[in-house]
C-alpha cells in the first residue's frame, strides 16, 4: 500500500482549474520528484495535500486514510510536513524560537533529540541557534524551513522548491541533506525546477504540465529522456501535449 495516494485530483482558484485529474502515488521511504515549468501546478498540488486549497475532486489517501476533507492541522498531526516555496520563516524570532513552533504539528514540546536530529544536518542552524532568522542568509533560512519542519517528526515531508534563488555550493548542500534526511527514514515528495538535481535524487519522478500529469518513470529514466532534457534540462519550456510512462 502506498504512504500516499492521489486519484482524480482536481483543485481550482475560482474559475481557474490548476490540477485536472492528477494520479500520482508516494512508496514508504521513496523520494518521489514532481517537475514542471512554472504554473504547471506543482505547488498547489503540495498545498492541496495539506487541505488549502480544497479539492475540487478526486481522492487523497495518506497510509490507507482519506485526507481529502481534513482540516489542515488534522492533517499535519497524521505526520504530514510542508517545506513551502519562499521558506515563510518568522523573521523576528530567532533560529531556536522557529524550531520550537515546528514541534506544536504534533502537539508535544521539542525533545532534545529534535533539535540534536536537525543540528546534525545543518551545523551552521546551532551557531545560530539564538539570532533572528531575518538576518540568515538565504540558505540558512531555507535550511530553517527544512528544520522546522523536521522537528514535526513527519513520515512525509512535502519540499516545495527547496533549491530556488540559492547558490550553486548551497543547493547542493540542501539536496545532499534532503537525501540524508530520506536515507534516515522519512519519505519525500519533491517539488523542484531544478530537474537535474531533482531527477539525481529521486527514486520516481513525475512530469506536471499545466494540471495534468503527461510522463512519469524513474528518476534515472525521466533525467535521461531526450524529451525532458530538452524541455527542463536545455532551456525548454515544458512538455505541451506530451504524454508517456517510462519503464
């Protein structure tokens, strides 16, 4: 059985439809590559998992229960944790501060062991531990938002264009900690324009134009592909009336 399952999936801002029967599916322990130009509805795929915006239609199943109508705490308390596009960190409270509201998901007070977990992955966040996270770099505040949600303990972490506006060195730092962070047990569904870096990583991969899923295959199939090369990987615009499942 899949951790997460998505059938049918519809989601629309007013008249506008952004997701239009999307099915895709996340294993227990994968790391799951969702790609696409942008307005293609990646982020709003992650968001309707998390329940804002609500599906229009369509069924989300996470470990064998129907999330589709749950409130979006209801949904982080099943261990679900979103990392969103732009980090949404609170400026003025410090490093340590935005980590302890990271651990209110699951109602329970931050163990030590939570902060020790994401100090090991990023050491800089420890010798930063009591500075406003307004004045990090942009790297260390995304490395924030990965913490932050990491202190939730999730079976799924939801990453949201972790790689975007950072330096080159940064962005590898940040893919390296997300295979590591997979690698300790936690199941990743990934939302990137980077593809390379993306389809590297990841186990599966999808391809998301304008709300429909139109390739999907492994992640070393999808970033060898001729057609997702020259779409995502050689300054392409995307895969318009493409569909295909590789091997």
């Amino acid at each position: 059985m899949s951790l997460l399952s998505i059938a049918g999936l519809r989601a629309a801002y007013g008249p506008i439809e952004a997701l239009s029967g999307v099915d895709l599916t996340v294993e227990q322990g994968e790391i799951v590559a969702l790609i696409g130009a942008n307005g293609a509805g990646k982020s709003t795929l992650l968001m309707t998992v998390c329940g804002n915006p609500r599906a229009a239609a369509g069924r989300i199943v996470f470990d064998g229960r129907d999330i589709t109508r749950l409130a979006t705490h209801e949904i982080a308390r099943l261990g679900i944790a979103q990392v969103p596009e732009g980090r949404r960190i609170f400026p003025r409270m410090t490093v340590l501060e935005n980590l302890m509201l990271g651990a209110t998901a699951r109602d329970a007070a931050p163990a030590e062991t939570d902060y020790t977990t994401v100090f090991d992955l990023f050491p800089i966040l420890a010798e930063r531990r009591g500075q406003r996270a307004g004045t990090l770099s942009g790297g260390e505040q995304q490395m924030l938002a990965i913490g932050r949600a990491l202190m939730s303990r999730p079976r799924l972490l939801l990453l949201d264009e972790p790689s975007l506006g950072l330096a080159p060195l940064i962005v590898r730092r940040i893919f390296a900690a997300i295979g590591e962070i997979n690698g300790r047990g936690t199941t990743v569904l990934l939302v990137e324009q980077n593809a390379h870096h993306a389809l590297k990583l990841a186990h599966r991969g999808y391809v998301l134009t304008t709300g429909r899923i139109v390739m999907t295959g492994s992640g070393a199939d999808l970033l060898a592909n001729r057609e997702v090369r020259a779409a995502y990987l050689e300054g392409g615009h995307g895969l318009e009336g493409a569909t295909a499942s590789l091997p």
